[in-house]
C-alpha cells in the first residue's frame, strides 16, 4: 500500500465526516465503500438513525494492521483494501479476519518480510612483542636489534552467490483446461548443483500464459523456498484462459534480491488443452528469441514494481 493511497483514504474520510454532520449519511456511506458489504442496510431501512461504533480490535488484530503499516508484513492489494477496512469498521468479525489472513500466510501470498543482521567481525589485535635489554659487563657489545613482528592481514574468503540454469529442475504433474481455466501444478526441485547460498532464501517462480499465437492472457508471480532437508516444492494453479481451449504455459525460476536477471532453471514450456494431456518442452532462455526477450522485459517491470512498492 503507498503512501499516496493513504492519503485519499484520510481525504475520502475527512469529506464523510462533513457529509456525516450534515445528515447525509448514504452519500458518506457511498464515498467510504460501505454498500459493498453484504450485510449493508440502507439508510431509509434503518431503525435509528445513528451509525453503529466501530468495535475495539484485539491486540492481535491491532499489530497485523501495524505490521502491514510498517511494511514488515506485505498483504495483497485486495485484502488490504477491502479487509482491513472492514474489521475496523465492524462489517467483518476477527475470526472471519483471522482466517483469510491465515489462508494468505498458508498459500504464501501474504508473508513477513525478514531481516538478517549484518556479521560485524572483532578487529584482530596482536599484543607488541616487548624485547628485554641486554645488560652485559664492562665488554661493548653491539646493540641487539629485533626486527618488528609482521601480523598477515585477515583474508576473508569471498561469498559465492553463483547462479546458474542447472541448479532447479521442473516437472509439470498435471495441466489441463477445464471449464475455461487453466489447471495444474508444477513441482520445483533442487538439485546437486544448487548454490547452498540460497538455502532459506525466497526466489521469485513467473508463469506466463499464453496463446498458441504468442498473446500473453496472464502472468503469475509465486515464492519458492528451499532448505537442506526441504528439497522441492509443488505450485498449483487455477487461472483464467478467457475462453482459449488450447495455450501455452511457461515457467522461470529467477533470484529477486541481488541479481534479478539470475536464472536458477532453463524456461520451462507445457503446451495444454481440454483433452489432450499436458505437452512439456523445455529451452534455454537466451534461444527463446522473441518469447525469451518479452519474458526478460516481464521480469524487468516485475523488479520495478516491487521497487517502487519498497
């Protein structure tokens, strides 16, 4: 949510307040979104005439909207808009609350952001070698001289963030078109190759649907997470195809945070239909030619979106 559409909603609710003194409760009724709830009664079938009070939100209510303001917790635009709005306003309960929220958090669309502390490392300190002098008699010697002691610099061994297409496999399960949508799942799995860099981190899964003549219909954008004993992951879909009976899914598996052009897998394409079972090929990226070029400038408008979300 930015910080401009807050401020539309504190201006949409400062003009309801004056239409509210003014008896015109509807139209503030109207302007604040309010009719959109099922359990809305309009304002001539009312028994009084006063809005009823919003309720007191529970500690735990209270600190989900704090995180999501705060951007420690990111939310779907719709749950967000709609939602949180409604709880506050007592149109929804908590519990009916709680368990979308819960149903965002468990299908991944809603997630807390993470922060790693950085590793601040102790200077290494050497004590100075002390060199007691040398008292002999009468006898002139030579002055003893120590040469300094010499500390080697600590070397720390760089990081290995390493990319490459061999480090993901997929490997559709199922994909077929059924009453006009499409639906299917995909399962990821780490393989030999994959970078222990990127064990717990979250990397970014695009699905793009598209005509057999090379018209986007829809482009879906998933988390993946792998751990050293969690090796896979399964993504279902169920997406719309506007009324296509045969179209072309492809699917790229891509870091998100440092380098967003790094591809952990080749482009994944499954060729499906009504009847026919899920066709699956597979190809490079760079040989994609023109579908490779537009899934490149996909992943570029994603990237600036989710900055300017930041």
């Amino acid at each position: 949510m930015t910080n401009g559409h807050w401020a539309d909603r504190r201006k949409k609710e400062e003009q309801a307040d004056i239409l509210y003194s003014q008896g015109k409760t509807e139209q503030a009724d109207f302007l604040l979104g309010k009719q959109l709830h099922p359990d809305y009664v309009p304002v001539n079938e009312r028994v009084t005439g006063k809005e009823p009070q919003p309720p007191v939100l529970s500690t735990q209510i209270t600190k989900i909207i704090n995180d999501w303001h705060t951007h420690q917790l990111i939310l779907p635009a719709w749950f967000a808009n709609n939602n949180i709005n409604w709880v506050i306003s007592g149109h929804i309960t908590e519990s009916e609350f709680l368990k979308g929220f819960n149903d965002l958090l468990h299908s991944g669309l809603a997630y807390y952001v993470i922060e790693t502390p950085p590793v601040v490392t102790p200077p290494v300190v050497t004590p100075p070698v002390v060199t007691p002098p040398v008292v002999t008699p009468p006898v002139v010697t030579p002055p003893v001289v120590t040469p300094p002691v010499v500390t080697p610099p600590v070397v720390t061994p760089p990081i290995d963030d390493s990319i490459n297409t061999n480090m993901v496999t997929q490997q559709v399960i199922n994909f077929n078109i059924i009453n006009g949508r499409a639906v299917g799942s995909i399962k990821f799995v780490a393989t030999n190759n994959f970078n222990p860099y990127y064990y717990n981190k979250e990397i970014i899964n695009l699905v793009q649907f598209k005509t057999p003549n090379g018209v986007t219909l829809l482009v879906k954008e998933n988390r993946l997470r792998f751990t050293q004993t969690e090796l896979d992951e399964i993504i279902s879909y169920d997406e719309s195809v506007q009324e296509n009976t045969r179209i072309t899914v492809e699917s790229f598996v891509w870091e998100w945070i440092d380098k967003p052009a790094g591809a952990f897998s080749n482009k994944y394409t499954i060729d499906i239909s009504e009847k026919e079972p899920p066709k699956p090929t597979t190809s490079g990226f760079m040989s994609a030619g023109v579908a490779g070029a537009i899934a490149g400038l996909i992943l570029i408008g994603f990237i600036a979106d989710h900055k300017r979300d930041k």
